[in-house]
C-alpha cells in the first residue's frame, strides 16, 4: 500500500478527513464557511466514498450516478455507528469526539478501500479521472446544491443559552425538597452558551445575600460553565420558590430563571 498515483483519491479522502476532525478538536470556536464545506464533506462524503471503494472496487460494478449517490447513502451508516461506540466510551457524544472518531473511521477505511483495490487487477479498478466530464460535473453540482439546501432549511436558527441546576450527585435528580430556614444545602449551577458567540454572564441568588451576584468567564459559544453553590435556606414557612437568575451584559431584567420548589419548616415542625 505504497503512496502511489493511483491512490491519490483515497490518500486525499484520508488528509480531508484528518484536518476536518483536527479543526473541530483543535479549534472549536472557529466557525466559518471553509468550516461548513468540509464538516459537509467529512460527515456526508468522505466515509461514503471510503466504505463505497471497499464494497465495490472494480470500475463495472457501478456507474458514476450510482457511486456518487452511494457515497451519501453509505455515509450514514458510518455516522451512526461511530456514535453508538462513542456513546459506551467516557468521551461520550460530543462534536469534538464525534469528529475525531468520524477522522479516525474513514482512514481506517481508505487504507483498507487501498488494499481491497489492490486486490483488483489494474484494468478492472475504478480510479476516478482528474478530468470528469460534463455529465458527471452537473452530476456533482446538483448534490451540492441539494446538500446546501438542506443545511440552510435544516441549521438551528435560535439562539439561546441553556441554564439548569443539579443536584448534589451531580444529576437533574435529589435536589433538596425539605429544609429549615439557614440550614445549608448544594447545587451545581450550569450555563451552556448556544448564542453563536462569546458570552460573558452574571448570576444572582436573590434568597441568600451571602453569595451575592456570580460572574463567569467568557464563555465561547458551544461551552459550558459550572460552579457547585453552598447556599443558605431563606426564613419563612412552607413551600417556597427559590429563584436563580441570569442576566447577558447589559440586561436590567433576568434573561433566564430557574425555580427550586422547597418545603421550609421550622425546627418545631415534624
């Protein structure tokens, strides 16, 4: 498997690849145009193409039509399964280990699409041309088109920014229920930027003036920020709504709230 001419396709599927996962992992804040074509051809392409040449390697097991649709098709499959393993290992389903697992897949796939076609005598293989013809250019151009169509319709449009408590296990579970006015209690609060740019918050905890107003570092978009409170219960009796309340730069009124709904009694209450 010698880096030979008739390989060039498959060796730049594989570099493709490669720097789409290292630009993900490497730097995740940057978004631009460059980003979105090769994250498109990276998810949607490149595995296709790889996994396509080692089912069918020889040049009369399909036409250009068909290998270009496949290419697609095949993609899926790839997508999914990297996300099943992803999701039994401690990375987890992330963007950034989506994409170093998608890089890593379809080069082991082109180094084996490299060996099936091997495999194949010289005449028979199919090695694309560096100069396709006008059909297979319209060919090419129409699923382009249709691939930035779907990702203008389909692209979440709505900025927002995710704010959430939890418990003391570190769940959205066990959060304090019953509690005596002052006694101590532990959230974790976190804040998730999906505002498509770098944010800077603060928080406030109106029931307990002791800790006053929180704020966070810049936060670049997709990141998360969290901070686990020791806070104090208010006076009073009763269920009670403790308030947390985020504000953006420059708001007057909370942007989010959150609500835990407590039990307050007092020491002579059962």
């Amino acid at each position: 498997m010698k880096l030979s001419q008739e390989n060039r396709d498959l060796w730049l599927v594989m570099a493709l690849a490669v720097a789409a996962g290292a630009w993900v992992v490497a730097f995740p804040e940057v978004t631009s145009p460059a980003r979105v074509v090769l994250g498109f051809l990276a998810m949607l392409a490149l595995p296709g193409y790889a996994l396509m040449l080692v089912l069918f390697p020889r040049r009369s097991d399909l036409d250009f039509a068909d290998r270009l649709i496949l290419c697609l098709g095949l993609s899926v499959p790839v997508i999914v399964l990297v996300g099943v393993v992803l999701n039994f290992t401690p990375f987890k389903i992330r963007p950034a280990s989506v994409a170093a697992g998608l890089a890593l897949f379809t080069v082991l796939l082109g180094f084996l699409a490299i060996w099936r076609r091997s495999r194949v005598a010289f005449p028979d293989r199919f090695i694309p041309e560096m100069r396709p013809t006008a059909t297979q250019m319209a060919w090419v151009a129409s699923f382009a088109v249709l691939a930035l169509v779907v990702y203008w319709v389909a692209r979440p449009n709505e900025r927002f920014t995710e704010f959430y408590l939890l418990g003391p296990q570190g769940r959205l579970e066990n959060y304090a229920r019953q509690l005596r006015p002052g006694e101590e209690f532990s959230v974790t609060l976190v804040l998730r930027n999906l505002e498509d740019r770098r944010m800077e918050y603060r928080v406030r905890v109106p029931f307990d003036p002791a800790v006053g107003e929180l704020r966070t570092p810049v936060i670049p978009d997709e990141g998360t920020w969290a901070r686990t409170l020791r806070l104090r219960a208010p006076a009073g009796s009763g269920e009670t709504q403790l308030s947390f309340d985020l504000y953006r730069p420059g708001d007057s009124t909370p942007y989010r709230q959150l609500y835990l709904r407590v039990d307050l009694r007092s020491e002579a209450q059962p």
